[in-house]
C-alpha cells in the first residue's frame, strides 16, 4: 500500500490524475482532508476514483481516558469515528474507499527491556499488553462498522515490534514491517524477539587528535523521534569504540573513543549500526548488498531513485 500524506497541491493533482500504472493510496483522517484534495483537483479532471485509507488512532488511553499513549496521529479513534467518516467519503464520486489502517507506534516502536531500567521496562510490558487487547478490540470494531458502508479489502497494522501481535488479529489483512528488514538498535531491546545487525555504514577515520580517540568524516545521521542518546548510531566494529559524549555523532565529524582507536590509522574505516532505517536510505543513494565478504548487488533507495516523499 502506497501513502502519500503530502498536502502540497500539486503533489496531490499529480497523484489522483493517475489513469495507469500503480495507483497511489492517499491516507485521511477527516473531511477537511478531502475538501483540500477536491479543491487541488479542480473541476474536471480523472474519472478514475481516487483511493483513500482512514487513518485510525492506534493510542491507548489510559487513567479514564485522560492520558494519550502512542503516536499522535488521527482524531479518528472510536468505530462510531470511522463508520461516520467512511459516511462521507463514500458521499463522494471523486473517492474510493479501499483500506483502513492503524499504526501502534509505541507498542511496534518501543522496547521494553531498555538497558539497565528494568522498572521502566516492566511498565512498558504493562501499558503494551493492555493497549495490544484494547487495541484488538478497537481495530475489529472500526473495520467492521466500516464495512457496513464500504467493502474495504485493505486493514494494514502493525510495525516490526508488534508483528507477533497485530498478525494474529483476525480483522487485520496485512503487517507492515519497515526498519526490521535492516535490524538497527531500536530493535535491540524486544524481549519478544531478536534480529540478527543486516545493515552497517562505514565512516573513514580523518583525524588523530590524541591518545585513545579518532575522528571521523560525517557520521551525524540521526534517527527521528524524541532527542536522546538511543537516537545516535552506535559504533559497532571494531569493538570497543563508543561515542564522545560532548560531541556525539556530528554532520561534519564523529570523534570515538576507546582503547580500539589507538589501532585505526587515517583512512581505516569504522563500521555503525544506524538507530532506524530511514537515515540510511534518506542519506544515501545506493545500499550495497554483501554475502559472505562479496558484494553481490547494488540497490538504489528511494532517494536513489530520486524520489522525495516529505
């Protein structure tokens, strides 16, 4: 399923005058949404329905309702929400409703054995196991309310930390998993499962600047979400490097320190393990696919193939 959330007008003409090829899936959360799409189309246009998704929220509201646990997503929450919305976009010709859709982005996004806080580890178990039933729940509801008014064939749930659990709802078509195919270190702290590192990026060594540290170039790709340290790449080999603590991973250099770095000389390089997949592929053109010590095929990412989605 493609989603293109962009509310830039042009983009959105472009997207639903698609007569051939692969049509694009537009995720909404309400009316406003629709208007401004119609407004970008203008009269006339496709006579191809444009295919929209409802974006339902996924969070889990706790202490009677008065704390939000989860990604801040869509107003849509309740199956009243979905059907009444489903309502208004079956109303219109210009539109086909063909899928529903819910991230969990703190139960597929958030560990919980984080290192060396095992109280704030069992909290989350906690919280992940009753938003996983109330969620279950929920999600079966709205798609079935929904399809009292549209006959979806699309509920796409799920992200890589909560693969186990979404796929095991009945009401659910497809998972989605992302980040996971690269196991970077956001998903080093599942208690569920553990993936085997599929994805480094080197850094050269271009400066000694005292005893027990080596600069790098670049280095500074930095993973999205809440600022904090579990954000920055990890040096992974050789082993016993880790970040300067004052510097951290910077655009223009990457100082590392450890007894490790006394046997790099300048122009050796040193490997990471990147926070979540999207730096990569927003950073660099091309991934380079490795068995054994071959390299076996070049893949373009996304921005490779020049493409710009945010």
């Amino acid at each position: 399923m493609l989603a293109y959330p962009s509310v830039d007008r042009v983009a959105l003409r472009e997207l639903a005058l698609l007569e051939t090829g692969t049509r694009p899936i537009l995720t909404i959360d309400g009316v406003e949404q629709l208007e401004l799409i119609e407004s970008a189309i203008g009269p006339g246009g496709s006579s191809t329905p444009i295919r929209v998704c409802i974006d339902l929220d996924a969070a889990w509201w706790a202490v009677g309702d008065r704390v939000k646990i989860g990604p801040r997503r869509s107003p849509i929450h309740s199956p009243g929400q979905a059907g009444s919305l489903a309502e208004q976009i079956v109303r219109r010709p210009r539109f086909e409703l063909c899928a529903l859709m819910a991230y969990e982005g703190h139960i597929a996004g958030v560990g919980d054995e984080p290192p060396g806080r095992r109280l704030r580890g069992a909290l989350i178990r906690r919280i992940q196991q009753a938003s996983v039933r109330e969620l279950a729940e929920r999600r079966a509801a709205a798609v079935e309310a929904v399809r009292a008014i549209a006959p979806i064939e699309i509920v796409n749930g799920g992200g890589t930390g909560s693969l186990q659990t979404t796929s095991a709802e009945a009401a659910v078509t497809e998972v989605t998993a992302g980040s996971g195919f690269y196991a970077p270190t956001l998903f080093d702290s599942y208690s569920a499962f553990h993936l085997t590192p599929a994805a480094h990026f080197a850094l050269p060594v271009v400066r000694r600047p005292g005893p027990c540290i080596a600069t790098l170039l670049g280095g500074g790709y930095i993973a999205s979400g809440g600022a904090g340290g579990d954000r920055l790449p990890t040096p992974s080999l050789p082993r016993g490097l880790e970040l300067d603590s004052l510097e951290g991973a910077g655009e223009v250099q990457t100082p590392v320190r450890g007894a490790a770095a006394d046997a790099l000389a300048i122009g050796d390089n040193v490997y990471f393990r990147h926070a979540k997949a999207g730096e990569l592929c927003e950073r660099f053109d091309s991934l380079y696919l490795i068995e054994g010590e071959r390299i076996v095929d070049e893949v373009p990412t996304y921005r490779g193939e020049g493409h710009c989605f945010l």
